[in-house]
C-alpha cells in the first residue's frame, strides 16, 4: 500500500533531516575547533628552515612550560629520540628559535616540553663557553673559535700520602722547549720548531683530520690524543680511540692505540692517571618477576687509563653514570661527575 505524504508531513521531515545535518554539522566544527585550539595551547614547531650551515627551527611555547627540547632521530633507524637543543623559557609564552647543525641524525624533529625541573630556573643562566674541548655535541663537527690556553696556577695539589699530583685539563696545544704541538682540528697532530719565533717551521705531522682537539703532553716525548673515529681511521666498532704518539723525533708516529667506547665529553690527566668519560647509548635487561624488561639508557662511562709507562698504556678501572650530557671535574684525589635531572 502506497500511503501519500501531504504537505505538512513532507514540510515537517524536510525540518528533522535540516535539523540533524546542522546538528551534527555543529558538532563536527567544534571537534575541529577544539582540536585546532589544543593544538594551539600546545608547544609546537611552527616551520623548519634548513641553511647550509644550520637548522633553524621556530616553535610556539604556551604560558606554563619552563624547560622546552627539540628531540631528533634519522627516519629510518630503530632508537629513542635524542635531545638537540634546550631552551629554559621561565614559564613565559612566545615563540622561541633553536639553531641546529645540519646532520642525518635529525631527519625528524620534535618538541618536548617541561613545566616542572628539579633545580630552579636561575641555575641553567650564567656563562656556557668555557675553554676547552666541544663536549659530547655529536652534531659538531668543527669548532673553529680559538681556545685559550687554561690556567694552571693553583694546580698542584697533594694527593694520599702526601704526594703532590698536578691536575691538567687537555689542550689543543702544548709548548715544550722550543716545541709547539698543535692537535689541529682539520689536520692532526703538527710538531712546529720555534726555535726562531721571528721565522716558525713545520717539523713534522700526523695526519688525522675531524678526529677531535683533547692533547695530553706527557712527557718530552710522548702526548696522547682523544680521537673521534668517526671516519673509520681504526678497525673495530669503538667510536673513540686513545692514541699515544711519538714526539721526540721530527716526524709524530702513532705507537699504541686504545679503542674507548662512546663519544668523548671530557677527560683529566692526574699526575699519571688519566681519566675520560664518553657519552654511551647502552642497552640492558632487567627483570620484571617472570618477564624480562629491554631498556636503552643513555649515560658516562667513566674510564681511567696507566699512563706511568706512556708506550703501554692500560686501561685499569671503569663506572658508569646515568644522564645525559654529564660534566666532570677533578682534584689529585676525587672525580665528580656532575648530572642533570633527578
């Protein structure tokens, strides 16, 4: 049976089915609004330049967010996202800029951002360039600002037993005599002859270019270089290497070689004992009752190395420190490692 609609009926649908499309229309505007708005309120990145030289990177961050990272990992590796740059806003909104080195290990990019920190804000201010070695920034290559020669006054200090051990922080570049060694950043390792400072002559030279600036100069003929191994100058997976060198000709010849595990941050050389720590990202298992718990963790190994007897170095004693970007210090008798975080 066909049962026929009059007006009334047809003009009261037509009502129900524009009522329901406004409804829903409405509700649908509102999710994106909201979700517009939240992304707003939100840290974010607002654009992404690339120069040849940098990356520079432009984020809004609301009212509230004291601590903000821009984490990066390549696109196509397993792995955690890794801190690039930090920026200490004190809570207060607006749109903040962070210059990255351009690598393939910040393919992606994100923001993370903190409203709580465990040390006041006032603690990250203050002056940052230090003479001294880049530490652990693996997304440097180069530093070309010049690096002043540390002081050492006040160095000496006495040790167990009464024993006095100097503490000495690495150079680029030591003078011995009429010697100047210079662990060039682009070259390596240049023996200059000054003894006419009025006409300097290259000696001799080990090349190894990228590979870092840590120098120790442990006596008249032997310094001992931090490298990067970076560009595969040793077998081996080890991504630094302890490299002792003969100074006491005309030509430096490498002797012995330590592979260290992880990127150099730092290192002292206390009376014959020299100590470095490297940033390592390190995997290990914990057990959780029946079930076994994969975790990657990112800390300082600090390593200490027997340079009594400079051609035969050995590697003695090593801990571990959790944290990222560790900074160390040292006495004749203490090494403190300095983290951030709780």
């Amino acid at each position: 049976m066909i049962k026929c609609m009059n007006h009334t009926d047809m003009n009261g649908s037509l009502l129900k089915w524009l009522f329901t499309q406004i409804f829903w229309g409405c509700l649908l505007s509102t999710g994106i609004l909201n979700a517009q708005q939240s992304q707003l309120v939100r840290p974010h990145i607002i654009d992404i330049k690339i120069t040849q030289d940098e990356v520079l990177v432009r984020a809004f961050v609301p009212e509230g967010y004291k601590q903000v990272f821009v984490e990066g990992k390549p696109r196509f590796e397993v792995g955690a996202w890794v801190p690039r740059a930090v920026i200490y806003t004190e809570g207060k909104k607006g749109e903040y800029e962070f210059r990255l080195s351009v690598s393939e290990k910040i393919e992606w990019l994100r923001i993370r951002a903190e409203s709580e920190i465990p040390v006041p804000v006032t603690a990250f201010f203050g002056e940052s360039d230090f003479a001294g070695p880049v530490a652990g920034d693996e997304n440097v290559l180069f530093d070309a600002m010049p690096v002043a020669t540390p002081d050492r006054e006040g160095d000496l200090t006495e040790g167990a037993g009464g024993e006095k051990r100097e503490v000495v922080e690495s150079d680029i570049w030591r003078l011995e005599g009429d010697r100047m060694y210079f662990f060039n950043q682009y070259r390596g390792l240049q023996i200059v002859d000054l003894s006419n400072v009025d006409q300097p002559q290259l000696m001799g030279e080990m090349e190894l270019p990228a590979a870092g600036e840590q120098m120790y100069l442990v006596d008249a003929g032997h310094a001992v270089l931090l490298a990067r191994n970076s560009c595969s100058y040793w077998s081996g997976d080890a991504e630094s290497r302890l490299v002792i060198v003969d100074v006491s000709g005309t030509e430096p010849t490498e002797i012995a070689s330590i592979p260290v595990e992880g990127r150099i941050q730092d290192s002292r050389l206390v009376g014959t004992a020299l100590y470095v720590t490297t940033q390592v990202y390190r995997h290990r298992t914990e057990s959780e009752g029946a079930a076994d718990e994969e975790i990657w963790e990112w800390g300082s190994q600090v390593v200490s190395y027997d340079l009594s007897h400079p051609a035969f170095p050995v590697q003695m004693d090593s801990i571990w420190v959790p944290g990222y970007q560790n900074v160390i210090q040292a006495t004749s008798e203490f090494l403190f490692v300095s983290t951030q975080g709780s």
